[in-house]
C-alpha cells in the first residue's frame, strides 16, 4: 500500500483552512528533508518536541511556586499542556493550523530554567549577553536537544516560539516580536490565558488570595469559576479575531488574533492584579531570591569545574560560561537543589518538601 495517500489527504485539509493559514507544504527547514508519509511537517515537529529530553523534564519545572508540596499546584509541563489546549481551540474555531498552534505550544517554555522567572534573572545575570527563556527554547531545539544535532524544525514552529513572550505592560504587547503567523500569534495569546487563570487557583490553594479578591471587573465580566473565565477569554478571542478566518472581507489586513477592547482592558486589569498580589508576593518573592542564589552558586561552580559541565546538555566549543548557562538552565527545580545541596551551597538546605 502507498501510504502517501495519507499525507495528500492531510495537505488537501489544510487547503480549505484559511486563505491566511499557514500551510505545511510551503514549510521550511534549515537541512531539507525527505516528506513523511502520514505526516506533516508541523506534525512532525510536534512529535520530536513531544519525545525530548527537555519535555520530560518540564514535570519538575517551576510554574510560579517553587518546587511546590502539593500535588495539585501547576508545573511547566501542565502549564504547556494548557496553552496546547487553548491554541488549538482558538487556530480551529478560526480555521487555522491546529498543528502548528499544537506544536510551537508544546516547545514555547522548554528552554525555561529551574525556579521560573526567578532563574531566568539570575541566569540573565551571569551572561554578558543575557538569557531569555523564549530564545533558550529555539536554542534546545535547535541545537541542544538530540545530541547536540538538533531537531531541525520547521522556521514557522521556530518563529512562534522565539516570539511567544510578553512584557508586563499589556497582555497582547510585542514582547519579543509579533509572530510571523497567526497560529504563532495564537500560542502568544494562549500563553497568558492559561497561565493567568491557573495562577488564579494556585494563588488561591497556597492562601495568598481568595476568589473575592479578584478585580470586579474579572468577576463581573469574565466569569465566577475557572472555566467560565477562560470561556470568556477564548470566546472573545474568537470573535475578535474573525477576519482570520478569511470569510469576509475585512479592513485588517494583514488579521490579527486579538481581544476586544473591552475585554482586553479586562485582561490586562487581571494581569496588573496578579503581579502585584501573587507574582510579587512577599514570600514568592523570598523563594524567588533563594533560587536566584542556588543559579548564581550552581553557576560559578561549573565556570569554575568545567569539567563537570554534561557534555549532554551543551556545546563542546562553546565559552565555558554559555556551557555552564545551558547545563544549569536544563535543570529542573529538584535536580538544581539537591545538585546545589551536594555541593555545599546553604540556599539549598532543608527546601525541597516534594
Ligand atoms: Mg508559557
């Protein structure tokens, strides 16, 4: 049987998407590839993002609380399981590259450090050319991960990730540049649905706020539970971003994914409220130094004992610093404490409950 038959099937699918979906057959990849049979190529990428190293150990990846005690508390992998969601619902209700959104969703975090943003400061902190989590992933995918060869993912896949952070000031800002494709824009948007309204529970499980403290205007028009929230928020999104779909002409061209003003003055009221009750939050930010001191420790000691460095997890001729950032970096919240632990930093001492 020729198997083909199925990846023809597949590309005339993505025919009908969009006029302005992106479209696997007009991919690309730095070293050309032989088409899988039964696969697309954003298909594809979705697959070996999904078998790394690196996904596995988002597990064990801080969210915003540090190697947490409780079971129900939200970790980088059910962080990117959520955006995985949200961007899909979005990209198919507008009828765009489910498979696209799926698999940038899947690698947006996976160059983030142990201990969250907290690590990522810290790391920024010992690099003369900085460190970001977004660009970190590109560089796990693109060079670190399967042996150092990489995974040769599509530019797309890649855009989307290299360009899926934000800034504080608004939660639509450009951040780190305006994804080339609307399914990229998508994993933007969803990135912050997901994490705002998970951080809502887990601020609420470890007693930092209750559900009442939550802006009115989050209760009045977003909803009183979780999934009225982010029904709220995915709906809007949907509705707003319409002329993706290409089904009317529009005066927005090229469309964007957006909110509604209204309900993107609603978001960003939550975001505001979030930063400053529960991302800012005394003992947050306490934890948050400690793990910053555990980078900086764990840092110095493998600039100092390179040979300690896994030859796994960086670049044989890269400086020793930007070997020591990618070792450190890869680490998950319990691996970098009991490392840190081993090695005599007090920081780690007596942390880990997990
Ligand atoms: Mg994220």
């Amino acid at each position: 049987m020729d198997l083909t038959v199925v990846r023809r099937r597949l590309e005339e699918a993505e025919e009908r998407l969009s006029p302005f979906a992106a479209r696997s057959i007009r991919s690309s990849r730095v070293l050309p590839e032989e088409p899988s049979p039964i696969r697309t190529p954003f298909q594809r990428d979705r697959d070996r993002i999904l078998h790394t190293r690196a996904f596995r150990r988002l597990k064990h990846k801080t969210q915003v609380y540090i190697a947490p005690a409780g079971d129900h508390f939200v970790t980088r992998l059910t962080h990117t399981l959520e955006v995985a969601q949200v961007a899909r619902t979005i990209t198919r209700a507008l009828n765009l590259n489910e498979d696209l959104a799926e698999a940038a969703s899947l690698g947006h975090d996976i160059g983030h450090g142990p201990f969250g943003h907290a690590g990522e400061e810290a790391l920024a902190e010992c690099l003369p050319e900085g460190f970001r989590h977004n660009y970190q992933s590109v560089r796990v995918l693109e060079h670190l991960e399967n042996g150092g060869r990489g995974l040769n993912l599509t530019f797309e896949v890649l855009d989307a990730i290299g360009k899926s952070s934000k800034t504080r000031d608004d939660i639509l800002s450009e951040g780190w540049g305006v994804p080339t494709t609307l399914e990229g824009q998508a994993v933007k948007v969803a990135d912050a649905i997901a994490y705002l309204n998970h951080d809502i529970l887990d601020a609420v499980r470890a007693g930092v706020i209750r559900e009442n403290d939550l802006p009115a205007s989050t209760r009045n028009e977003l909803g009183q539970s979780h999934g009225e929230r982010i029904n709220t928020l995915v709906s809007d999104i949907v509705e707003a971003s319409w002329a993706a779909t290409g089904v009317q002409p529009s005066q927005d061209e090229p469309p964007s994914i957006r909110f509604s003003p209204r309900i993107h003055g609603v978001a960003n009221e939550l975001r505001e409220f979030m930063f400053r009750r529960v991302y800012h939050y005394e003992q947050t930010l306490r934890d948050a130094e400690r793990g910053k001191r555990v980078v900086h420790f764990l840092f110095a000691h493998f600039v100092a004992n390179p040979g300690g460095i896994s030859p796994d997890y960086s670049l044989p001729g890269d400086p020793v610093e930007r070997r020591a950032a990618d070792y450190v970096s890869g680490m998950t919240d319990r691996y970098a404490i009991r490392l840190a632990r081993e090695l005599g930093c007090g920081d780690a001492i007596g942390w880990e409950q997990g």
